[in-house]
C-alpha cells in the first residue's frame, strides 16, 4: 500500500536522502521492489526472502526460548526465595 510523503514523515522522521539510501539497500538486498508510477516509485515488501529469514531464525527462536522459559523460572524461584526469608 503505498503511504504519502507526509505520511511517510510521520511514519520514518528522517530526511529523504537517508531514506533513499535505505530503500536503495533493501531493494540490493531483495527485500523490497519498486515500480515506476508516473513521477513516483513505489516500494513494496517482499515477503519471500523474510520468510527465509523467519526460517533460519526459528532453530535459533526455539533454543532461547527454552533457556529464556529456564531464565524466568529461575527468578520466580530466587523472588519466592527472598519473600521467605523476610
């Protein structure tokens, strides 16, 4: 859904030079497309290459959340621990 220029400011407040320079590494990066539309590109996500991404990144999501789950179970033991002893 292409946004404003207005909108866009709200959205990203940051010079259009910068936000070039961000559009052009995503589109390298084969995370965007662009098309021309008279006067204006239009950016659009791609949502292949994130979903590799998404890919990849769940054998790593699991194993810390596993230890994150040992993390959190382990400070409720310590905060029980502490109330016991007042």
């Amino acid at each position: 859904m292409p946004i404003s220029n207005s909108r866009r400011r709200a959205i990203a407040p940051i010079n259009f030079r910068d936000l070039s320079r961000h559009l052009r590494v995503l589109r390298e990066a084969g995370l965007v497309e662009v098309r021309q539309e008279a006067q204006r590109r239009v950016y659009s996500l791609r949502p292949e290459p994130l979903a590799e991404v998404d890919e990849w990144l769940g054998r790593y999501r699991a194993l810390w959340e596993q230890r994150l789950d040992a993390l959190h179970t382990e400070v409720a033991r310590g905060k029980r621990e502490r109330r016991s002893l007042r």
